[in-house]
C-alpha cells in the first residue's frame, strides 16, 4: 500500500524537506535488496512556485518568485494545489480548498507542516487593518510597489510624500534603508520624500545583534531616514499615524513591519507553542504530542545549540538554550531535517538531531551598504559592512536562497541532504 508523506508549503522549509524526503526514499530504494515500500511526497501550497520572501522589500517586487513546477516534476514530487484549512492529527488527513473553491480531504503518514508565518497585526491599534501597507507576502508586497508608483498621481502634499516604516526589526529596517533609493526612481515624486522609521524598543532593531546597531543609526542618517526610537505606534488613520508621544504624523503610506507569528494552523496541533504560535518541536523536529507529525521554518521554535548534556545542570547549553529564529537560515536546514525525519521514521530508520551552524545576520541597507556579522556561540563581531558585505548579501540574495536546477536529479535531491553545511564562498566571507 502506498504511504504518504504531505508537506504543507511551498517555502523555503516546504521545499527542502519534499527533496530531503525524496532523496532518501530514492537512497532507500537503492539500497536494500529488498523492494522499498511506495512512499509519495505531495507539497500542498497555494501556488507552485518559492516566494522569496527575503527580497520583498525590493523593486521589481512582482518578479520574486522561482517556479517548482520543473524541479517538482524531476525529482517525483507530486504537487497539491490548495490552501490547507484544518489539520486532523487523531485521523491523520489533512483539509484544503483549491483555487476554484473545491474542498478536499487527503490522508498522511506523516506531516511536515512548513506553512510559514504571517505579521502580527495587533487589534489594540485601530486603522491598522484598513489603512495600513506590509511586505511579508508577495501580493502585499505588490500592492505597496503599486501605490508608491501611483504617489505622483496624488496632489503633492507632506502626507504624500511621507513613508512611515512601523518597526525598527529586521525587515523594517531593510525596507527603510532601500525606500530613498526607490522612491527617487519615481518620476514626478520630486526630491523633498522622507521616510521614517518608527520603533517601540529604546534601540534600533531590538533582535540585530547589538554589535551592528551604530553602523545602521549612521547608514540610515547618511541615507536621510529619519528614526524614532522608544515610540509606539497607537492608531492609523487615512491621513497619518498616531504615536505613543501624542505626534500624529501625516502620510499615505504607513508601512507594517512590526512583528511575525507562526501561521494559525499550528494551533490545531496538540502541544506547547511559543510567544509566537511556533510548535516546541522535539530535537528531531517531531511534535511531541502528535507523534506523526514535524514541523519546520517559521512554524517551529527548535534549539540550536548543543544540547547533548542536557541533563548536566552545570552546562551553559542547559542554563542559556538557544532557540532557532523565523529566517531562511534556519528554515532550509530545518526543512531538510523535517522531511528526512519524516521520510526516516516511516522508513524505520534512526531519525537525526537536528543541528545547525550560524552563518551569522546579514543586514542590506540600501544601494550601497550591508552589514555582516558573523556569530561563533555566545560571541558575536562585525565580519564585514558597507560595500565590502554587498557581495556576500547579494550571493545569498541571488543564488543561496534559491532552488536547486530542475535539469540535474542529483544535484536537485542533494540539496535536500540534511548534512549539507552552507560554506560561503571564497571572497565573500571575511
Ligand atoms: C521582507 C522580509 C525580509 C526578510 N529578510 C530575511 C533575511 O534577510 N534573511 C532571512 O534569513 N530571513 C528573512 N526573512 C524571513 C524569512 O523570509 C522567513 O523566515 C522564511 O521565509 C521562512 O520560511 P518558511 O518556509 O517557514 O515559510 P515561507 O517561506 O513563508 O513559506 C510558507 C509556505 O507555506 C504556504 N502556506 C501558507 N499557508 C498555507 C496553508 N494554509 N495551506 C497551504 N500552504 C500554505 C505559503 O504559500 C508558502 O509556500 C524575511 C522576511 C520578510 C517578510
Ligand atoms: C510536469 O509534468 C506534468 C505531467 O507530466 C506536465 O503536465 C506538466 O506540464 C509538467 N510541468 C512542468 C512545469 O514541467
Ligand atoms: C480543484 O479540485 C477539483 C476536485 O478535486 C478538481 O477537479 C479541480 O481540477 C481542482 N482545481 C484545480 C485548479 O486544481
Ligand atoms: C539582490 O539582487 C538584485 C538583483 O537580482 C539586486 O538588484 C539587489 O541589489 C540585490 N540585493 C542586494 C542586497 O545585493
């Protein structure tokens, strides 16, 4: 009888653990003498194609997809047009609605839910919904790059002319240092724009490593990106946004950055959660209360760190854990754990550990400038910034986080391999 693996997302998680799933189902069948049991990889997503979501922040946003028909097709994955609506953990069958509004039940053996992550939109700020803009998702992303082309069509006016990036994290920040090169591409625009970026945390982005937090303050002000820190954003409006100092700021374009949870379906599985909704998933990726059942990606809150003397009380492991965070660092190599884990436990074979090394935070800031920092446990120093760090961002921007050729099988299922360590290339690095 045929067993089914089904992997929920087409993401960077999604996509790694189909392939790690196949290559060692593959591996399997060419080894034993005996004939391997018939086990299918089927990804459901809405579209098949890998948004890159990293790059969302960039012009030309409509073009940042890769399509996985082709390399779907090569390596044997069978592809589910669908966005999964519930997850039924005791029948194991999972249920989606294509495209066309059809809604259908399918049966797994074991589950790699790698359905990514969605902005937090808090209801304690009224407007937010109606009036404000986001780059977490492509369609999103596109309708921003809509509006800001469309701006010169408006009466020139400060509201008009302003951008108010809401949160100084990760993603606001690349998006407020990339702002000025854009908008002065739009023609009829004028030159007098300004973009603000607007943080709670009395620092700029409270998760970058502290290390790199001077070298962005200076690159946004030599960029005229205007910052308020320890500022809160209270209501939007279709004229502005309020602030926690009573400020109401006139702009069109207010911007929603601040903040990331896991995609809701992970509350219909059993277990502990996170601050974020991510599942607290064993060390081999599995959910502790339903046991057929990984997770990987935004989805899922994995330590990192060395846990193999947990039980020693004196180890700094034990006392200061690391979890993994919401980025493509972690999703690909989770991704490829998760599907052979999966693919492993119904194999009965010996499931892996994951582990994982940090390549480091690589932050763009604009035209002209990155920062790198490189972390080795607890330490961590700036590797590389300003153009230097342009190359590196723009190896990872261009060639890492894309899939692997449809044309070469090999290739395609080793990109999967879970042992797979990202080694940045000679020149890049520092
Ligand atoms: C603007 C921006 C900039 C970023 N910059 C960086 C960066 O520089 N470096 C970095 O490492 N990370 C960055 N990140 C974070 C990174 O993009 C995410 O951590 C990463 O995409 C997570 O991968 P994932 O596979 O878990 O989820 P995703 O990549 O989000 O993939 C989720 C998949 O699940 C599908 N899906 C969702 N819901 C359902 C459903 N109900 N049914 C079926 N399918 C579903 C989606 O369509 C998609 O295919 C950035 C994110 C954003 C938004
Ligand atoms: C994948 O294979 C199917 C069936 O053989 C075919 O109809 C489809 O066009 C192929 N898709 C791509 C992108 O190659
Ligand atoms: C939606 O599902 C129905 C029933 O399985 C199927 O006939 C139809 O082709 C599907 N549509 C798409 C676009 O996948
Ligand atoms: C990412 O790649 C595009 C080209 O595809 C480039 O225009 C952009 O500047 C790159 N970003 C970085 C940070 O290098």
């Amino acid at each position: 009888m045929t067993k089914r693996i089904i992997v929920i997302g087409a993401g960077f998680a999604g996509l790694m653990s189909a392939l790690a799933a196949k290559r060692l189902i593959n591996m399997n069948f060419q080894q034993t003498s005996e004939p391997a049991e018939d086990i299918e990889v089927v990804v459901i997503a809405p579209e098949e194609k890998l948004v890159v979501r990293p790059r969302l922040y960039e012009e030309n946003v409509a073009d940042m997809s890769a399509p996985l028909g082709q390399l779907f097709n090569t390596t044997g994955v069978r592809f589910l047009q669908g966005n999964v609506e519930s997850i039924e953990v005791e029948t194991q069958q999972v249920v989606s609605v294509n495209v066309t509004g059809v809604r259908s039940t399918i049966g797994y053996d074991r589950l790699v839910l790698a359905a990514g992550s969605d902005n937090i939109l808090p209801a304690s700020v009224p407007g937010l919904k109606e009036h404000s803009f986001a780059v977490d998702h492509l369609e999103r992303a596109v309708q921003l790059e809509e509006h800001l082309k469309n701006l010169p069509l408006l009466p020139a006016a400060l509201a008009r002319n302003t951008i108010v990036v809401c949160g100084g994290g990760y993603t606001g920040l690349e998006l407020a240092a990339e702002l000025p090169g854009r908008l002065a591409k739009i023609t009829g625009l004028g030159s007098d724009t300004r973009v603000i970026v607007i943080e709670r945390a009395d620092v700029i982005g409270p998760d970058l490593p502290v290390d790199m937090r001077p070298l962005v303050l200076q690159t946004l002000e030599r960029l005229g990106v205007e910052v308020k820190l320890g500022t809160a954003i209270t209501g939007i409006d279709a004229g502005g946004v309020t602030t926690s100092a009573g400020e109401h700021i006139e702009t069109l374009t207010p911007v929603w950055t601040a903040g990331t949870v896991a995609t809701p379906l992970t509350q219909q599985i059993p277990g502990e959660k996170d601050a974020f909704g991510r599942l607290m998933v064993e060390t081999d990726l599995r959910c502790p209360q339903a046991k057929a059942v990984f997770a990987a990606g935004d989805t899922a809150c994995a330590r990192t760190d060395d846990h193999s003397d947990d039980d020693d009380d004196d180890d700094a492991a034990a006392t200061h854990p690391q979890y993994t965070k919401m980025s493509c660092q972690h999703a690909m190599p989770m991704g490829r754990y998760a599907g052979h884990n999966a693919a492993a436990d119904l194999l009965g074979r010996p499931t892996l550990r994951y582990s994982q090394v940090m390549l480091g935070t690589v932050l763009d800031l604009g035209r002209d400038d990155a920062v790198f920092v490189a972390r080795c446990g607890d330490e961590a120093a700036i590797a590389l910034s300003g153009a230097a760090a342009k190359p590196l961002k723009r190896w990872i921007n261009e060639t890492l986080i894309y899939p692997p050729s449809a044309d070469d099988l090999a290739g395609a299922l080793e990109a999967g391999n879970p042992a797979n360590r990202t080694v940045i290339p000679a020149g890049l690095g520092c």
